[in-house]
C-alpha cells in the first residue's frame, strides 16, 4: 500500500508575472500591467495541480528561507500536499519572471535559486518517501544529476513520468524509466537531437526508439499524441477560451500521472489530462488556475 499516489520531485518558483500588449524587441522597452506575484514552478506547480484533483500528492524540493518560499509552503499546505519533503535553505527561493500577452501566450525566464540546490544527495536522504509513492514526476528546473539520481532510487513498481523541460538532451538511463515522457512539439526536437522530421507519429517513433516505455507528446489546440509499443493515438483537445496558459502543461502532466497510477491506459489517461488542462487555461495564472475534479467533470 502506497501512502502518496503521487511523488513531485521537482522545483518550486515566485512567479513574477506582467501582462503586456506585446512583447518588447531587443533593446526596447514597453509597459505592462501592475505586478503579481504567484506560487509557482514546474514541481510546485504539479504538486498543486494532482492534490487539487484529489490524488495523495507529495513534493520533494528546496526554497529558500525568504518570503518567496513561505508564500510556496503556504500554497502547497493549502491545496493538500505533503511538504514534508520540502528543504529550506542554501540559496533564494527560485524565480520566474513571465510576461503574458492578450492572447494568453507567456514567455518565461527562470532564476533557479534554491533549486539548483537540489542535490543527490537530498534524494538519497528521500528514500522513504520515494518508497511510499506510486508515481515519481519529475522535470528539469532541478540540477540533472538529481533526476539521474531520483531514477537510481525509484521503488520496485514505482511509475516514472518525466517532463523534460526546459528540455535538454538526456541520458539514456533516465530515457529508459520513462513511462512515459511527456513532452511538447519543442521539447520532443530538443529530445531528439535535431533529429525530428515528419511530424508527430515520426517523432513519437523517434522518441521510443531512444528508450522511453512511452511517449505523450502535446500538440496545444490539436490535442496530443501517445504512444507505446501497442501503438500510437490521438487524444483530442477541449475547446475553451484561453486566458492565460502558464502552467497549464504542469496540470496536464499532474493529472496524466496520477490517472496512470489508478492503472488507466494511456490514451484514457492522456483524455483526462487534456480536460485539466483546459481547464487550467481559462484563469489567470498558474496554481490559481487549476481545477478540482468536479469542475473537469462538468467541463
């Protein structure tokens, strides 16, 4: 018996976001809105995202002993999730700044901070936890040889889901615990090494041959791709009007793991998380956007 469905290992952001008409060029300057400031972060993010929808959710990270990182614990303890994981200290909280234009589009720069203080060692001190889960979710705000390190010390039976982004080549040992890898037209080029002709089917083809058991692959208004070794399929997305999309693959990627560890087949699962994230997009911001299982269902 498992004590959490879902184990985020990942980082945890203030996002510092400002709505702009447009963004600005190279040496200039344009006015935006008035400053907010959110809890925010890939790991963050998700934590929030699976606790929200009802799933036994913990979060292994680092923040800094500022006011960033009390706001971060603060919205964490919140929405339900275990922080219990969550080191304090060795660095400032990490920082996005984010900008949003009027079509909800962002463009995001990340400070890493405590973060990129997320060590192996720290999950080696986890083992415990990573024990009790039954889904490990990870992503790449987090120093490499830390998601390295969390693969080297999953549980026997434990389900690996990896977003990699910002994405970056990876090795073949985490490639291989994949299951699946989930990643958008962007990442999956960067994943592939340049390497990604055709379009999607040949991508995901791409993408298993380098060693994940599976492979998701969002495509924004055109839904998403999954694939396997069974084969692959198209999961449709939801028509919504979009607000604001920051974080919103944070939400599908939460709700895609979690539905996984209550043993649905991918595509299922991968229809779900599509739902989620649609639903995240028509609120502001990232955490405050994110739906309870009520409000997917009668979406």
């Amino acid at each position: 018996m498992y004590d959490y469905d879902l184990l985020v290992v990942g980082s945890a952001n203030a996002d510092l976001v400002i709505g702009v008409e447009r963004r600005p060029g190279a040496g200039e300057t344009v006015l935006g809105s008035d400053l907010a400031v959110h809890p925010g972060g890939k790991g963050g993010n998700q934590a929030v995202a699976a606790a929200r929808l009802g799933a036994r959710t913990a979060l292994l990270a680092r923040v800094g002993d500022d006011a960033h990182g009390r706001l971060l614990l603060d919205a964490q303890r919140a929405a339900g999730v275990d922080t219990s994981g969550v080191l304090v200290g060795g660095a400032p909280t990490g920082v996005a700044l984010i900008t949003v234009d009027p079509s909800g589009d962002n463009s995001i720069v990340v400070s890493p901070g405590a973060n990129s203080r997320l060590t192996p060692a720290d999950l080696r001190d986890a083992q415990a936890l990573l024990a009790a889960s039954r889904v490990v979710s990870t992503q790449l705000e987090i120093p490499l040889e830390t998601v390295v390190e969390t693969v080297r010390n999953l549980a026997p039976g434990t389900r690996f889901v990896l977003n990699p982004s910002p994405p970056r080549e990876l090795p073949r040992e985490v490639l291989a615990a994949c299951d699946p890898l989930i990643v958008n037209e962007h990442e999956a080029r960067v994943v592939l090494g340049g390497a990604a002709g055709g379009g999607p089917e040949e991508w995901a083809a791409g993408l298993l041959e380098l060693g994940p058991r599976s492979v998701v692959i969002t495509l924004g208004a055109a839904g998403a791709l999954v694939a396997d070794a069974s084969g692959t399929a198209r999961v449709p997305s939801v028509a919504v009007e979009a607000v604001d999309t920051t974080g919103a693959g944070d939400a599908f990627t939460a709700a895609l793991a979690w539905r996984l560890g209550r043993g649905e087949a991918l595509a299922e699962a991968a229809g779900y998380a599509a739902r989620v994230g649609a639903a995240a997009v028509t609120k502001e911001g990232a955490q405050a956007s994110y739906p309870t299982a009520q409000e997917v269902d009668a979406l």
